[in-house]
C-alpha cells in the first residue's frame, strides 16, 4: 500500500514543506528524518493484553486550575481561532485544521484529539512495560506539539491504530509531516518500531522527505 503511494506522490516532492525550522535556541535537538529514522531501535512488536484502560485519559491537563481536561487544552492550543470556554470549560466557536486532512473544523464537538502514536500502537512498542502513572503521562503528553493532534472523527477512524507501513495522511502536503512526527514521538518516549514499519519509513526517508525536520525531545521522567 505505502509503496503504491509513493510511486504516486513522489513527483509532487518538490512542493512539500518540511517542518518548520525551530530558533537556533533549540538547533540541538534539530535533525532530519533520516538521521531521525536512524536512532529508532527496531524491534518485533509485543501484540498481546493491550486495554485502552491501561492508559488513563483525559487528566486535569496542564493546568488544573483552568477546569479544563488535557482534550480541550490540545483543542484551545491547536485552535486557528480560538473558541471561547464556558463553565465546565465546555469549547464554543472557533476554529481548527484537521492535522491529518487539512479540512477546516468550527464545531469542536466535531473534533476527535487523536494520539499520533495510537495507544494500541505505543502498548505494542515497549509502553506495556510501562508503569500505570507512565502511561497517563504519555496519554496526556502536551510537551511536544506532535503527540497529541487535533482531527477529524473521519480520518482518525481511518486511522485508526495503524502504523505508517498501513496508513498515512492521503494529503500530499501533509505525510512528510506525519512521518516525521511518529519518529519524533517514538524517539521522545524510547519506543520501538517494527521491521515492516521501518521499512515503510525508509522509503519516505529516501525519497520525498528526505529534508523533513524533526524535532528531537524526551519525555519527562
């Protein structure tokens, strides 16, 4: 499937942007994907006792002052206009860029905020030797932009729990990006990849995203 997509994207190489180059103050942890893609341990996946339980969401976010869950905190954060919080921080108004579909959103309750790495996935990865409180930290991760994104309920069904070697976003200015992204976050949160997955990213890395940015970080301890 991923390779079918590259044969048809590949000419349109040249109009995609890479992620948008960071301050010099963060010029450390800047890379490109492909040296990104390097530091990811490859690893069979461990497919068995995932629940979505296992991973408390949604917390008090990160203010817990603000009456605010860390779903409406990525939604006001990630808002092209913001909307306005009401009691309960119930969202009205506003508006928001699927980051998967690049479709225009104004009713949040239309709006699903998705794990980049699907829990499922991050289970399968190395999280299911997590701790409990671990794994609520990575449910609710606001440090890095990628982790959490604000989608569509369509194409985060779409989605759904694959890796890129099954899916990425159909949007031709939009899978360097997300590629790249899901390296990030499993560099940040030291999880693994499996041989089809990688195999999936290296055409990307070698081809059409070869000058992708990634921002490296590491979750907190």
């Amino acid at each position: 499937m991923i390779k079918n997509l590259m044969r048809g994207l590949a000419p349109l190489a040249l109009i995609l942007s890479p992620l948008a180059v960071p301050s010099p103050a963060l010029s450390a942890n800047v890379i490109l994907f492909p040296d990104a893609l390097a530091e990811l341990t490859e690893a069979a996946e461990d497919p068995d006792g995932f629940k979505e339980t296992a991973f408390r969401h949604w917390n008090q976010g990160l203010d817990p002052a603000d009456g605010c869950d860390t779903r409406s905190e990525v939604l006001v954060a990630e808002a092209d206009d913001a909307p306005k919080a009401g009691a309960g921080c119930a969202l009205t108004g506003g508006r928001w860029t699927s980051a998967y579909d690049g479709q225009s959103v104004t009713d949040p309750a239309a709006l699903r905020v998705d794990h980049l790495v699907a829990l499922e996935e991050a289970w399968q990865s190395g999280a299911s030797g997590w701790t409990a409180a671990r794994r609520e930290q990575y449910a609710n991760d606001q440090g890095a932009a990628a982790t959490l994104v604000a989608v569509t309920a369509r194409s985060q069904k779409e989605k759904a729990g694959r890796d890129p070697a099954e899916w990425v976003p159909a949007d031709s200015t939009r899978y360097c990006r997300y590629v790249g992204e899901w390296v990030s976050t499993k560099l940040r949160w030291g999880l693994s990849a499996d041989k089809d997955e990688v195999e999936a990213l290296k055409l990307f890395a070698d081809g059409p995203c070869e000058e992708t940015v990634v921002i490296r970080s590491k979750a907190p301890q």
